[in-house]
C-alpha cells in the first residue's frame, strides 16, 4: 500500500516548498523537487514516479511543456501542469502532450488532490474516461471500511484499526495502523455511514478512536495509542498521537470515556 509517488517540477521555490507539504498531509510522497527541465528529466530516469506536477515556466530551458513532450518519449507517466500564466495560445500548446490536468495559480489544494486522483484513476484503466465523477474511494460496512489505495486496490481495514479520521473539506484522510488513505468522502459523509460508536467526534475536523485513547490532556487534547502500527521507518511510525479536542466537545469526550 505504497503511497503515490510524485515529482514537482516548480522554479518558485515557496510554491514548491508548499505544494511538497501539501501533498505530504493529504498522503503521497514528493520523490523529487526541482526547477528545470533537464533535472526533470534526470530525476524522472533515475527515480520513476506515479506522476509528475509540472510549471511550464521553468529555470532555463526546456520549458515545461517541452520537458513534459521529452519524458512522454520514455514513459507514460502522466503530466499536470500547473501555472500563472492563462495564455490561450499556451494552453493549446500543452494540449497537444495530453496532460492529465491543467491547472492555474496559486492553486487550491482540493482541485490539486482531485486532478492527482483523477489522474491516477484513469491511468489504472479503470472505470470509463468520460466520467467526470470522482470515483468512491471507501467501501464502508459496520464493523470495517474498505479503502481505496493508490494502486486502485480495496483493502479491508477494521474499525478497530483506525486511529482516527481527520476532514479536510470535500475529503478525508483515514489513519490506521496499516497506513494513511485519502478517501473523497467528507467526514460528515463518513461519520452517517460507519455508526460506530467505537469512532467519536471530538473536533470539527476530526473522528478518533475511543479504544486508543491512552490519555487525556486538560480540556484541549487526547493521546492516541499507536504503538501497534505496521508502518516502519516513517514519520508515521509513532507509538502516540496527539489530537486536539474541539471547545463544544468537551463535555462529551469526558462523559463518554467517564473520566473520574
């Protein structure tokens, strides 16, 4: 359940550091950031990734449609452009190297997270191309969710594994012992669907676990058990988390866990 690996190809160096952030918190992996295309392209031979978010303004040259046009000779890799610049003329010359996505700054992290997914999907070959619906990526019973990885598989993941959901808009990330996923169920969504009562809200933003709660810190924070995750040698592989509890959530947290 390897997360989708990505290379950004930006010159502004803030959009750059931004975009990697991003794209780290919704769930994929920057293999790579650079500014030019001729690093471009010896990164993409050296380290291949799932796919590639391109500027067409880069340091030097090539552009980044000609860079785009140079790697599509080796591989398949789909390409979404991302730019200021709205020139038609422009656009009609990114069109001819069939990009998965065009889009424009400064950008809004749910249409990057859309087009990637969209990207994804459709280079899967799954599906019909001419949906424009974003396909469901969690298959939700009482006792267990299935989730969409980046390789358009399902796996089952009991809600006893769940750490807790964090909402994010139009999507949610889902972290469980096995993992992080993105799901486009909104949190709402998936709060009606699962009716568990082993997942509680205790921020706006988030569901947590209530058998992981190991500690409760003042009135603002729970500490959630992790020490059981399978992920190694990551960021992720923690023994505890930290969550914050939202104001209107209080009282609730400290009746249901029964704090004495």
């Amino acid at each position: 359940m390897e997360p989708a690996r990505i290379l950004i190809v930006e010159n502004e160096f803030i959009i750059a550091e931004k975009l990697s952030s991003d794209l780290g918190e919704i769930g994929y992996k920057v293999t790579d950031i650079v500014s030019s295309g001729e690093e471009a392209i010896k990164s993409v031979a050296a380290n291949l990734p799932d796919l590639i978010i391109m500027d067409i303004k880069l340091d030097g040259e090539p552009d980044g449609i000609e860079t785009a046009r140079q790697i599509q000779k080796e591989n398949s890799t789909p390409v979404i452009y991302l730019t200021g610049y709205t020139d038609e003329n422009l656009f009609l010359r990114a069109r001819l190297t069939r990009p998965a996505g065009y889009l424009t700054k400064p950008y809004n992290r749910q249409d990057i997270y859309h087009a990637i997914e969209l990207a994804l999907f459709n280079t899967g070959g799954r599906g019909n191309p001419d949906d424009k619906k974003l396909p469901d990526t969690a298959c939700i019973l009482n006792d267990r969710i299935f989730l969409k990885d980046n390789k358009n598989c399902f796996n089952k993941v009991a809600v006893g594994d769940i750490y807790w959901i964090k909402g994010d808009s139009s999507y949610s990330v889902i972290e469980t012992r096995y993992g992080k996923f993105v799901t486009s169920n909104n949190l709402k969504t998936i709060e009606n669907k699962i009716r568990n009562p082993q997942l509680a809200r205790i921020h706006r933003s988030y569901l947590v676990n209530l058998s992981r709660i190991k500690q409760i810190i003042g009135k603002n924070w729970v500490v959630l058990d992790t020490s059981d995750s399978v992920v190694k040698n990551s960021e992720e592989a923690k023994n505890e988390a930290e969550i914050p509890v939202g104001p209107e959530y209080r009282e609730e947290i400290h009746r249901i866990v029964k704090c004495i």
